[in-house]
C-alpha cells in the first residue's frame, strides 16, 4: 500500500498534462469574424452549426457605447432575424491593451449572415450608458471599437478543466511529500 502512493505522480503529471491542454484550448476561442464599429453593416460565413457569441471589443480602459446601439442579426438564406440572447453574467476578456464584454449569445445554422448596427439599444443598456456618463463624458473613440463573433466553448468543460488542473497538483505534491512525511518504518 506504502508503494502505491509513488503512482501519485505520474497520475498526478498526467491529470495536469492532460487539463492544462484542454483548458488552453477551451480559453481560446475560434473568431469568425469581425466588423469595425464605424460600419453599419457586415456580411459572414458560419461553417458549423452551433452556439456563437457577439463580443464587443476595444482598447483596454477606454469607454464602451454600450448603450448607443442595438444589433440585429439575419440569415440570408432565410431573411428571418436570428434571436440575439444578453448573457445573464456577461463575459469579460482583458489583454494587455485591448478588452472585449461579451454582448450576446445566439445558436445559428451553417449559412450567411448579417450583422447590423443600429439605434434600438435595449432598456437596460441605456441605463447603464446614462450612468456611465455621469461619471465620464469623454466622447467615445468608435475607430478603436469592433465587434467579433466567436464560437462558445462549453464554460462546465472549461471549470473541469481547471479543477483537473488543481487535482493535478495535488496528486504530484502528495505523491512526493507522502513517503517523505511517513517513512516506512
């Protein structure tokens, strides 16, 4: 049984080899596409059916119109509108100078779509915009804004993937401190 505790490492190694390569992959999302926020309008192509996402993105620090505008979304194919769902906690994604707030989740067949700008922000949106500029009236710099459209990737695999990783590090540590701590008498 004493012997035993050294498979903690290489299972230890294993688990974290194995969880820190699924969550590099599931934190880097596939892009789409993406669209300046000065054009009105945008054409792409979705190659797989499944969940995407809109983000919003922009220099890090800068403020964001999120309340300025509102997105449609249609299928060519089909001219029907694409039902655009807010995320009930938004997703944010900060880099060294750029940021992206994640503004809608949608499920969209394989196919061409459109994406459009317009004025019909959402409620909430404006009341979040409206105390945004009681606390800064900078005006907004749109030539640094875009919006990008990524592939979803599952957020449960994603948080297994990091408890894998925690799981890892303690079947290494323990692999190695057991015997040291209990020597065999």
């Amino acid at each position: 049984m004493y012997d035993l505790t050294f498979l903690l490492i290489p299972i230890g190694l294993c688990l974290l080899a194995v969880s820190i390569r699924s969550t590099v992959r599931l934190a880097r999302p596939e892009k789409v596409y993406e669209m300046p926020y000065a054009d009105r309008k945008g054409t792409f192509t979705i190659g797989r059916t499944g969940k995407y996402s809109v983000w919003l993105n922009g220099k890090q620090l800068q403020r964001m119109p999120i309340g300025a505008f509102g997105l449609l979304l249609t299928n060519c194919d089909t001219r029907q509108a694409i039902l655009l769902s807010k995320p009930l906690l938004p997703a944010h994604v900060n880099g060294a100078r750029t940021g992206r707030v994640e503004l809608y989740g949608f499920e969209a067949d394989a196919g061409t779509y459109v994406l459009e700008r317009n004025d019909l922000a959402g409620t909430g949106d404006r009341v979040r915009q409206s105390v945004a500029d009681v606390f800064s009236r900078k005006p907004v710099d749109s030539s640094l804004l875009s919006f990008q459209v990524y592939r979803q990737t599952s957020k449960v695999a994603l948080f297994l993937s990091i408890v894998g990783i925690v799981i890892g590090f303690m079947a290494f540590g323990l692999g190695i401190l057991f015997p040291v701590i209990f020597p065999r008498m």
